[in-house]
C-alpha cells in the first residue's frame, strides 16, 4: 500500500528576504570657522585673562569632602563595616565647594551642553570656542546656530589652555556671554569688532550690520511670482534687482554637486 503524501512541513519553504535600501545625501558645502589674526587672538586672550583674575571668579572644590565620599562609597560596598557618621561641622574657615562670586557665574554659559542651551534660548552675546576640541564635529554645530541667532561667534586657540586655570577648570571647550551680563560689558564691546563673520551658504551673515532694511517675509504676490517663474528667469530677477539698486536675497541656491547615484532595485 503507497503512502499518503505528506504536506510540506512549515517553514520548508526558504523566503527571500527583501533587499534593504538606504538612502544618504552627502552635504557639498565645507563649514568651517572663520580664520582669527593672531593680533586679535592676543586681545581676546589678554583681555579675558585679566578680567578673569580682576573679578577673582573661581570654582572652589573641597578636597577633604571629595575623599570623605569616595570612603563612603568604598566602605557602603562592604556589609561588614559600619558606617561611622561624623557630627562635626566645617569650621567658618573652610571654603565651601561651588563657585565664588556667584553673581559673576550668573553671567558666563560655559561648556558646549550650556552653550548650545543658551543660543537656542537666544540669551547669548558673544561665543567663544577653543580650537583644540577634537574632534571638531563637537563644536561644528554651534556655527549654524549662532548664525541663525546672529550671536558673532569664533574659534580662539588656546582659549582652554589660557582661561581655564585661572577660573580653576580643568577645560574650557565653550565660553559665552549672557545678555544682561554686566561684569564683562566693556570685554565684550571690545572683542566684538574682531570676530570675523561666519560663512554658511544657506544663512545670510546677519552679525556685521543692521537687519531693519531687509525684508524677511515677502508679499503674496512676490511668492505666487517666484512659483511661476523657472530658475534661469529668477537668476535673471536677482540680478535685474541688484542692478537697480536693491539688496540681494537673503537666500541664494546654489548648485547641487551628486558624486555617484545608487539606482532602486525595485
């Protein structure tokens, strides 16, 4: 007697997997920090060092303290000892930990994280940014950002290696200034003029001058024009304007370089 064929068993039949596509758009444009002269790197430098060391702004660790916690935590591993809290308080005499004046901490944002915060809050002045940061994409981002702020903003060498002993850090990547500072209004009327504008080719340079003349939001009927029209014939318009005596537009295109293209298998 034959056998009964048997149904394929589950899971005999192999399925292709689909193929995963990825698509990547690689940026043509280089964003780089504006070179600074060495004569305006000296400034910079002198200047904030002296100020620093005038107003005596310090961060104060107590040493003592920071050895009495890592015990705790050592002797907290072990269930066999007990732990023996100390009553005393510190004397009047022992500096307590933190920053001293506080009112002029108030007025610096220091650090990337504290940097990035404040320019996306718009409170920022000034920005200031060491250039040994490595690797650089740390510090990269604050370029576009203190453009769309037009906050001036620049890379000092050294700026680390100069201010951060004096204020008693171990580094300093990021250093800016608060709007309502007071302490540093004379530094920072000072060192403004020597930054050098920044460069990124979708954001207009808004840092060098007055903005009260440009025209940030165009009309209705300049939008439905800019719709009708191609690309050879706005090229055509802006110049036409900037023959006439206008400004340029804020934005300008610029063309798109594609080094390889990947055809969809599907």
């Amino acid at each position: 007697m034959a056998a009964a064929p048997q149904a394929p068993k589950r899971g005999s039949i192999r399925k292709t997997r689909p193929l995963v596509v990825k698509t990547s758009l690689n940026n043509p444009y280089v964003i780089s920090w504006s070179t600074l002269e060495r004569e305006d790197i000296h400034f910079i430098l002198q200047t904030l060092e002296a100020k620093f060391k005038l107003i005596g702004l310090q961060k104060i660790e107590d040493k003592k303290k920071r050895k009495k916690t890592a015990l705790m935590k050592k002797q907290s591993c072990r269930p066999d000892i007990e732990i023996s809290e100390d009553p005393k308080e510190p004397d009047g005499d022992v500096l307590v930990s933190g920053w001293t004046p506080v009112h002029v901490r108030k007025q610096l944002v220091i650090g990337v994280n504290e940097v990035t915060r404040a320019l996306e809050r718009n409170e920022l002045l000034l920005v200031l940014v060491c250039k040994s940061v490595k690797p650089a994409i740390i510090t990269s981002h604050l370029i576009q950002l203190s453009l769309s702020r037009t906050v001036p903003a620049c890379q000092v060498p050294q700026l680390s290696e100069r201010i951060a002993p004096v204020i008693g850090l171990k580094c300093v990547l990021a250093l800016g200034f608060r709007k309502n500072t007071r302490d540093f209004a004379d530094e920072v009327e000072a060192i403004i003029p020597r930054v050098p504008s920044l460069n990124v080719p979708w954001l207009p340079d808004r840092t060098q001058g007055p903005t009260d003349s440009l025209e940030t939001e165009p009309s209705e009927s300049q939008d439905n024009e800019i719709l009708d029209t191609s690309f050879d014939d706005l090229t055509k318009l802006s110049k036409r304007k900037l023959a006439e005596g206008g400004q340029a537009s804020a934005a300008t295109l610029q063309p798109l370089k594609i080094k390889k293209l990947i055809p969809n298998p599907s």
